[in-house]
C-alpha cells in the first residue's frame, strides 16, 4: 500500500514524540517539501488549531506586544512616535539609573533596596506562619470545630486588595482621640506600644510603621489560605507512624520532629522555592493603595517607582527601563528556583 | 512514661487551641468591626467609643449609599465585568488547554513554552500601558467606545489556570475519547460530551480563580476606564476613600452618623455578597491549591 505523505510524521509512544515515517518514498518526499507536510498534518487536524487560536492570539497581544513596548527603554521617549520609529539610545537610561549620582538614581537604589527588603520580611515572616497553623489545625481532633476555624482565617482572603488596604487604612487611621482615630492605632497606644503622638498622626502616615503594617496585613490576609497545602500534606500522614513514634516514647516536640516534619519537608521545600521564585513580584497594587508621599522612604518599590515616572509622570524610557532590570533579575530568580526545584524533589514548577 | 507523654500533648494542644482562637478572632474582628462602626451613631464612631457591639444604632449610613447612583452603577459594572471577562477567559482557555492537552498537536512544546514564558517574565506596568492605550485606539475604531469591553476582553488571563485545565485534560483517559471518535463524535463533540463533564470541577475551580480575579480588579480598571460612570465598585470604593478627608472637611457636615460610617457601609457591602457564596465556592478554593501543589 502506497504510504499517505500526510502521515510522514509517526507519534512514538514510548519517547513521547514524533519520529518521522521510516518508509524512504515518504521521507525523500519529506526532505523535499518539509513545510507543505506539515502544513498537511496541520490540515488533517485543523480543528484542533483553530481551537488554539483565539488563546494564542489574547496572549499575542496582551503579553507579548507589551514586551515589545518594552524596547523603549533602548530608545529615545518619543509620546509621539511609535517605539519602531523611536531612535535609538543605547543604555542611557540604565546607566542614570544605575550610575546617575543624581536625586533620580538614589530614589532607584532607593526603591530596588525596598523592593528586595519587603519581599525578604515576607519570606522571612510570611512563610512560617501558614506552617505553624496547619500543625495547629492538626491537633484539632472535632471536624466541626476544625472547619470553624479553618473558614475564620480564610475569611481575609476573599476580599479584594481595594477592600482590605481601606479597611487597614481605616484601623490605622490619623485622627485624635475625639475625632474618629483608627480603633488598632488607639489600642496600640493605650497599651504603649507606640507612643500617643505617633497615633494621633496615623501609622500610614509613618515611614517606620509601613513595612510593619505591610507585612501584618499580608499575614493576616493569606496565612490561613496558605495553610490548606501544609494541612493537606499534615492529614495525609498515617496515624500509625504516630502511634509507632509514641510507643519508642516519643513525647509531642519528638513526634514533631521525627514524624510530622520529615512527612511535610517536600511540600515546604516546594513551597518555600516558589515563594522565591517569586520574591521581586512583589503586589505593587498593595503598596500603591497603603503608600503615600511621606512613607516613600520605606514603601517605595520599582513598580511603583516605575507606576509615578511612566504613568503619572512622562519619563516612559526612564521607567521602562527600571521595570526591565527588576524583571529581569525576578526572571533568574524564577529560573533558577524551578531548577533546583526540578533537581531536588522532580517537581517541576512550570 | 506515660504521664509524661500527656502532659507534652496536653500542653501543645492548649496553645495550638489558644494561638489559633486568637488569630481566627483577629480574622474576625476587623468585620465585626466595620459592620458596628456603620451602624453606629456619630459621636460614638468620633469619640472611638465602638469596640466591638454597635452604639446608637443608625442605619442612615446604609441609607445614604443606597441611595447614591454611582453606587448602584459601580456594582453592576463589576458584575459585568466578572460575568463575561470570566466567560470570555474561560472560552479561550478551555479551547487552548484542549488542544494542549493533545500528543498529536504539531509544535507542542513551542507553544507550552509560548505559554509558560509569560509566566516568567512580565513586561511591566509602563509597556502594557502604552499596549491597552493603543488597543484602546483598536477598539475605537471599530466602535466599542465602552471601556469596561477593555477590561473584559484585553485583561485577566493567566497561563497559570489554562496549565491546570490542560493537566485535567490530560488526565481523561484517551479510551472513553476513542470510544466517542468510533461512535462517530467530532472533536468539539468530544471536548463537549467527553472532556468538559470529565474535569468539572477544576473548570469550576478555574472559573472561580477567573471570577475573583475579574471581582477584585481594580488598578488597570482604574488607569484605562476614564468615564466614572464606567467605574467599577473597586475603584468607587477607593476614589471614595481618596476624597473621605474632604468630605470629613466639608463645612457644615450635620449627619447623624460619622463620615467614617460610609466608608465601613461601603466596605460592608462590597463584602457581603462575597460572604453571601464563600459556603459554596470555598471547597473549590481548597481544591485549587491542592491542584497547584502537585503539579507535574
């Protein structure tokens, strides 16, 4: 039978690839015309292309046409032209972000510093918390019980950042004792853990109480969330390797440590290196609803750097390209955290 | 022995019961909170009086909002933007994850990689910007002057929800679609009958992640939506805090409620129909990151 040219390409099931079709009328065909064959296998599939189109298109579009834009960070800003046409500036923008010396370049390094400062206070205080509460929820042996729990701390993380900054907003609130200051700077003061005046004047207003007032929030916000995939990893734990550990003597700190932890380590492993991955995406929509001029020295970070000289102001290629380097570094970090990720547990991230 | 072990469970079992009742009550309170700060008279709100029950009972506060337009405006906006930006994500993602899903599909890895790339890097604030201006000239052009079309069709997509629907895709056993092909079932036929029945509830897990996305939305909805009666309720609710510290200002405020009160009765209602669905969606929520953290 003569071999059908559209099937030039055989699908191997055990390398889980193509293999051409060893017969040598249809690849001397193959090596003839490559692209008309693959234009026929596309044919003989059409539907399925036609099915991916519309996504390829949005993310044609919407992510990579941007990215695009994002050469104007090489080039003279021109609102005019567009960024094709602009000329050509080489690393100038870098190079007075980077080396300027001047007021705009400190507010760089200013903002970089806080980018990576913000993300580390996260990590550092973010992360154990979803932990410990899993192992909380562990010792909660009444489901109903467990389930009340659970829903409370969820709660905070149905509403939208919006909501959630104006409510911290609203608790944190300048304003005297007569005139509607928030409750939790009120409390905070009447057990002296800040000091009248600095209430009085709001914490928002503080450039020393943002990146505690950042971080509470964030914990506040996802801590209960987070802990869904530590749980998960907690109850799958078989109750015998308790039971085993308890009749060696082991007490409730041993059993953690020799039972709970080892079973858990791969989720937070995997955990612990994507919130690395991602520790330059730091939630500029957050920082930009919390921020204001006077807390700029501690909550500033580059997309909001970026947001004040590209969108508020008209410096696009200054901004462009400070975006470009945090983007970039945030990438390796991204890279690099799946790779290890892939070596040390064969979970890939992505 | 056997004492001993006791005390060590009994002991981290007070303190797993007492930190978890404070934290949840932290959680808590703060909703409490902004519900008896709204309802409550004005001095009472001024002179911090609230701690936890309401005082002076008002409901004018709740009254003023329902009575305002814009606000009424602001929420149906959302819900147009939720309902067919989650529809239109999910068409889109649906159909692609489908044929990601698919061994046979030519140039495979280029297009997971084309997928995934995004994920990795990310223009920026300044370059999209410049990308929805002239997308915003596009439509123009062909005649949708409302923005909120904007926001529907050029926002919200996320490579991460189309990798789950493709993994659930892959998932379905290829013997139930074998046996679909024989009985004659075209590939949409396939994708309808076998492939959207099979994964339920990672697409309602997926339509929930685009939902809430869409709900929440506020900063690219605020920089390209220039018309306030186009606004969504996330953007009201912030250009009403942004304009609070006039109206607390405004000569001849004579309310019975304090100007604080408004601003926890919007917060209050933006919450509530959240609160209203949470029983019913939060299981898929959990589900969801179960799904994230087992990825292979």
């Amino acid at each position: 039978m003569k071999a059908k040219a559209a099937d030039f390409l055989i699908y191997d099931e055990a390398t889980d690839s193509y293999r051409e079709n060893p017969e040598q009328a249809v690849r001397d065909d193959v090596e003839k015309h490559y692209w008309l064959h693959v234009g026929r296998t596309i044919l003989k599939d059409w539907r399925l292309y036609i099915m991916l189109i519309p996504m390829l298109l949005v993310f044609l579009f919407w992510r990579y046409f941007p990215m695009y834009e994002l050469l104007g960070c090489f080039k003279v800003s021109d609102e005019v032209l567009p960024v094709s046409q602009q000329l050509f500036s080489g690393f100038s923008y870098f190079k007075r972000l980077l080396v300027g010396g001047d007021d705009l370049s400190r507010e760089f390094w200013r903002a970089m510093r806080n980018t990576f400062i913000l993300s580390f206070y996260g990590l550092c205080f973010g992360f154990p918390m979803p932990i410990i509460l899993a192992l909380f929820f562990n010792e909660i042996k009444s489901n109903i019980a467990r389930s009340v729990y659970q829903v409370l701390t969820y709660l905070p993380k149905f509403m939208s950042t919006v909501v959630m900054t104006s409510l911290v907003v609203m608790l944190v609130k300048q304003g005297s004792l007569t005139s509607g200051m928030g409750i939790v700077s009120q409390a905070l003061a009447s057990l002296g853990w800040v000091s009248q005046d600095v209430a009085n004047s709001g914490l928002l207003n503080n450039p020393a109480f943002f990146r505690p007032v950042y971080i509470i929030s964030g914990i506040w916000e996802g801590a209960g969330y987070d802990s869904i995939v530590f749980f998960a990893a907690i109850i799958a734990i078989s109750p015998t390797s308790y039971e085993a550990a308890q009749i060696d003597g082991a007490g409730k700190m041993a059993q953690m440590r020799y039972v709970v932890l080892p079973s858990i380590l791969s989720t937070i492993v995997i955990m612990l290196i994507t919130r690395i991955g991602s520790l330059l995406n730091i939630g500029y929509e957050k920082v930009l609803l919390l921020y204001n001029t006077s807390t700029y020295v501690t909550a500033d970070v580059v997309s909001t750097f970026a947001q004040r000289y590209g969108l508020a102001g008209a410096a696009k290629g200054i901004a462009s390209a400070a975006e470009m380097m945090n983007n970039v570094v945030g990438m390796l970090l991204v890279i690099g955290a799946n790779t290890i990720a892939r070596k040390a547990s064969d979970v890939s991230l992505y | 022995m056997k004492r001993k072990l006791e005390i060590s469970e009994l002991i981290f079992k007070i303190i797993s019961y007492t930190l978890l009742t404070v934290f949840a009550l932290a959680c808590l309170y703060p909703f409490v909170y902004a519900i008896s700060a709204a309802v409550s008279g004005r001095s009472a709100v001024e002179y911090g009086q609230i701690v936890l029950f309401p005082k002076d009972v008002q409901f004018d506060a709740f009254k003023r909002m329902f009575s305002d337009n814009m606000f009424w405006n602001a929420y149906s906006n959302t819900l147009f933007i939720t309902f067919y930006g989650t529809v239109w994500a999910l068409l889109y993602s649906i159909l692609g994850a489908y044929a990601l899903s698919k061994r046979r599909l030519l140039f495979r890895k280029f297009f997971n990689f084309f997928l995934v790339f995004t994920m990795w890097f990310a223009a920026g604030i300044v370059p999209q910007y410049l990308n929805y201006l002239d997308t915003q000239k596009v439509f123009m052009s062909v005649g949708i002057t409302d923005d909120k079309w904007l926001v529907v069709i050029a926002m919200g997509m996320a490579a991460m929800n189309i990798i789950l629907l493709r993994n659930a895709f892959e998932g379905v056993p290829s013997e139930i679609e074998e046996a679909a092909i024989v009985d004659g079932a075209s590939e949409f036929q396939v994708l309808s009958k076998v492939y959207l029945p099979m994964s339920k509830s990672t697409i309602a897990t997926v339509a929930l992640f685009f939902g809430i996305s869409r709900w929440n939305g506020y900063f690219w909805a605020r920089q390209m939506i220039s018309n306030s009666n186009e606004h969504p309720l996330q953007v009201f609710i912030r250009l009403r805090l942004e304009e609070f510290t006039d109206a607390e200002a405004m000569a001849g405020w004579n309310q019975p409620y304090a100007s604080d009160s408004v601003i926890y009765a919007l917060i209050v209602c933006s919450i509530v129909p959240i609160l209203i669905i949470y029983p019913f969606i939060q299981k898929y929520f959990a589900k969801g990151t179960n799904v994230g953290g087992v990825k292979e």
